[in-house]
C-alpha cells in the first residue's frame, strides 16, 4: 500500500491495526482493525480514514485530542507470518462455507471443497458439532425453501469469534 489508507478496509492489506494515542493524558490504544471496522458499521458510521482519524475518541479520558495511527504488522517475525497464514486459511474456508450455504438449495454443495474447508475449520472448533450440523443442513437444503446451512454458518462464525479468533468483518 503506497500512501495513507482510504478506508479502513485497505488496513487488511497490510495486516494493520489502529493505534489511537490521546495527547491530554497519554493514552495509547490499539483497536483491532476488525473489530472497528464491525463496530463502526453497527453504528452506520464512516470507514473513511479521514473521518476514523478525527472520530475516535480516547479509551481512558473520552477526550476528542488524539493521534490515530494506522499500525502495519511486520513481515519479518515468523510468528506473525504464521498468524496470518492461519487467520487467511480460516476465513478462506468459512468464504467456502457461506457459498455452499446460499447455493445449497438449488444444487448438491456436499463437494470435497466443502470437506476440506470444514476440515480446516475442525483446527479452530474443539467440538465437531457445528460442523456435522452444517453438513447435514447442506445436504438436505436442496430443493427445501430455507436453507438451515446459513443459520448453522452464522453459529459457526459467532463461536470462532467467541474463542478469540480474528474473523473478517463480512462474516460477522
């Protein structure tokens, strides 16, 4: 990324986070990129960087006064590169699973791109469950009016993030 970002969105290309520091009492916060970016979109508030930068306000005092930062990860520690392979393989395969759970009514989504993405998803998930469950909800949603494989997705995404996993925003 050449330059400042134009959105909070362009943070993800550089795997960066946002650090807000306050100049009244000398706070420093920084904001999980996801997070905000969920939490401003409840709220209908701006992604615009511009408008982040004179919004946030500091954790500790509430005063408006405050640096914001866009903070990039660095590419040098092998511990974070193997965080990011992790966090990008698991929202890889819930992209597949919310796929199979839109096109599971019209069509057979029980597929091997469908086992391999709940298989990587048994990595993050100790208990199997949901993922039996989101299966067997796939495989009988074809040709029925509802499809039970987007409300077992959602209970998938709400128990990652649950655990503490960074989950991408649009799945949230």
């Amino acid at each position: 990324m050449v330059g400042p970002p134009k959105t909070l969105h362009d943070l993800r290309r550089v795997e960066g986070s946002v650090r807000v520091t306050c100049r009244g009492c000398g706070a420093v916060k920084q904001h999980d990129r996801e997070e905000l970016i969920v939490d401003r979109h409840f709220r209908r508030l701006s992604m615009d960087w511009q408008v982040v930068l004179r919004d946030l306000p500091c954790h500790t005092c509430g005063g408006k006064d405050t640096k914001v930062d866009g903070v990039p990860f660095g590419g040098t520690d092998p511990e974070m590169r193997a965080q990011r392979a992790r966090t990008t393989l698991m929202n890889l395969a819930l992209r597949v699973l919310e796929d199979a759970a839109r096109r599971s009514r019209e069509e057979d989504v029980c597929t091997p791109a469908l086992r391999l993405a709940l298989r990587v998803l048994r990595l993050y998930l100790p208990d199997r469950t949901l993922l039996v469950q989101f299966w067997d909800s796939a495989a009988k949603s074809q040709g029925a009016a509802f499809s039970h494989a987007l409300v077992v997705q959602r209970w998938i995404v709400t128990k990652l993030v649950d655990d503490g996993y960074a989950v991408w925003a649009e799945f949230r």
